[in-house]
C-alpha cells in the first residue's frame, strides 16, 4: 500500500472514532469522551466507576446502540451501493436498485396496518424487502435470460408496483395514527432502534457485508462486462448471485431498523472512488469506513439540532444532493471506472 493510501485509511479511520464518539457524547445530556469510557465500564461490567445511573443509562442503554446501529447501517448501504455500482456498471446505482428499499417500505407499512404500531415493522420490512429481490429475478427471468439489463428492468418494475402498493397503504390508513407512523418510518430514523429487533438485522447486515467483501475481486472484473469475465473463468451468473445475496442482505437488514434512507448508496462510493480509485478490494472496505462516519454524523445532526427529531432520509438528501453536485463539477465524471 502506497504511503499516500496508508495516511488516507488512517483519516477515514480517526473520522470514524471521532464520529462514534460525537454521537455518544453529544445530546441534551453532553458526556465527555473520558465520561463515555467510565460509562460503558460500569454499565457492562457493574463494576462502580464514579458515573451517575443517568450517565450509564444515557450512554450504555440509548446512545451506545444507536451509535452502533448508525455505523452498521452507513457501513451496509454504503458497501450494497458500491457493489451495485461495479455489478451493474452505471455510476447512478445505489442500494435499492432491485427493490429492496420499495419491498422494505411496504412491508413496514403493512405491518402498522396489521399490528397499529411499528413493533413489527423491521421483521416485515426485513422479509418484503428480500422477496422484492426475489420478484425482482424471477421478473427477469420470465422476460428470458437473467441478465444484468433485465435485472435493472426487473428492478425498476417490481419498485414501481411495492411504491403503488405503499401509496395504497398510505391511502387506506388511520390519519390521525397509523398514516403519521407510516410517512416517518418511510423517511427513515434510528430512534426507534430496539435490541429486540437487533440481532437478526446485525446478523444480516454483517453477512451481507462479509460476503461483499470477498466477491471484491469477482466484482472487479464483473465491471468489465459479463463476456469478459466469463473468458477469463470466472462464474458469472454465481458471481453475480453471490453480490446480489450480499449487497441484499446487508441492505435489508439496514433498512429493516432505519426505514428508507437514500443517497448514502449512491455518494459514499464515489467519494471513496475519487479517493483511493475503483479496485473494490480496497474501495469497498473504503467505503464502509466512509458511510458509517457520514450516517453517525448526520444522525447526530438530526437530533440536536432542532427540539424534534428530524428524519434521516430528509438530511442525508439536504447534504447528499449538493455534494454530489460538487463531486460531479469537480472531477467531471473523470474518477468513474
């Protein structure tokens, strides 16, 4: 690794640290970073450290998980819209590209018809989010061979029929409870993050990211068109099956506990692309670095800065859309590929 690159992966590491530590340490109750270590001792092992009940419960039962949460969730959509990316060769990919995000929201939404609250909206969000994928194949594969055109055409269409299904949904709903909970859920937010939930949607997250990773190398010659790869002996339609399984599974398990959030899947790969250039054995950990700290900050914008909480969805596309706009002015689509 190149000197350069060294300095580079240790900045977007200490970005991270210092990310994790703002979002613990700030809110109506500010904790020092010392105050943080103490807190999560005392809490995790019982052991008195000097902290106050209130400290531990802030820090070890609130903005621990949630810190956590965010880095697993930034990390995950960050990694799925980078793989997409390479997988699907166009620069405008991200996550929900084959429908997970769509399927996602319907199902939440239908689970806070069936059950008046959002209890049972990540197992349900969880579930559709993975058969959109799954329509999503078997969408392509009627139109005939499972190509990546058919695919994205597969994936466009089988989006378009969860949004209407979702706007049915909406239409269909209390207004003065279940529509509210429906439209936040949709916008996506990590306050609602419970440890119930949690195992099964890390679970998913962290195979889904462990299986990105190693397909990094198929991924980069899958870039290079599916003829090319397949003459130098790579398997392409497991290959291909492998990113989407994972790129699916990380993402579902994300949006499954933070609803639908956008633009993360699609910026974060390219910063990291303009930073360390386009071989995924490298970018895609790159970007796992870069989406967890950018999706912890913005979380921790959303909840400090006004009294109510606003919705990740909301920030991620105040800050995404103009960067993305400066990305695209500054490097002139000259760091793609």
């Amino acid at each position: 690794m190149k000197p350069r690159n060294g300095l580079k992966w240790l900045a977007a590491t200490a970005i991270l640290l210092g990310a994790a530590l703002i979002s613990i340490g700030v809110g109506r109750y500010p904790v020092t970073p010392v105050e943080i270590v103490l807190s999560i001792i005392q809490g995790l092992t019982g052991h008195s450290m000097g902290m106050s009940p209130e400290a531990v419960a802030i820090v070890v039962g609130n903005r621990l998980p949630r810190t956590l949460a965010g880095l697993l969730v930034g990390a995950s959509l960050a990694a799925s819209g980078c793989a997409f990316q390479g997988l699907f060769r166009n620069p405008l990919v991200s996550q929900g590209i084959l429908g997970v995000s769509s399927g996602a929201g319907f199902g939440a939404a239908l689970s806070i018809l069936l059950f008046s609250g959002t209890v049972m909206a990540p197992p349900f969000a969880f579930v559709f989010g993975l058969c959109a994928v799954w329509l999503s194949f078997c969408v392509a594969r009627l139109c005939g061979q499972v190509t990546v055109l058919m695919l994205v055409l597969g994936g466009t269409i089988v989006s378009s029929i969860f949004s209407a299904l979702l706007s049915l949904l909406k239409y269909i709903a209390d207004p003065y409870n279940q529509l509210a909970s429906i439209v936040f859920w949709n916008m996506g937010s990590l306050a609602s993050v419970e440890s119930a939930v949690l195992p099964v949607a890390v679970a998913a997250m962290a195979a889904g990211m462990l299986l990105l990773l190693g397909s990094a190398s198929w991924i980069n010659v899958l870039s290079m068109g599916e003829g090319e790869a397949a003459s130098l002996g790579i398997p392409v339609h497991r290959a291909r099956a492998v990113v989407v399984a994972g790129a699916t599974l990380a993402t579902a398990g994300a949006v499954s506990i933070a609803g639908t959030i956008g633009w993360i899947g699609l910026i974060i790969p390219h910063m990291a692309r303009f930073l360390i250039k386009s071989d995924n054995r490298r970018l895609l950990p790159f970007s796992m670095l870069l989406g967890a700290a950018f999706l912890v900050l913005v979380d921790t914008l959303c909840r400090t800065l006004t009294g109510a909480e606003i919705p990740l969805g909301i920030m991620t596309a105040l800050i995404g859309g103009p960067f993305f706009i400066y990305l695209l002015r500054r490097y002139k689509g000259g760091g793609w590929q």
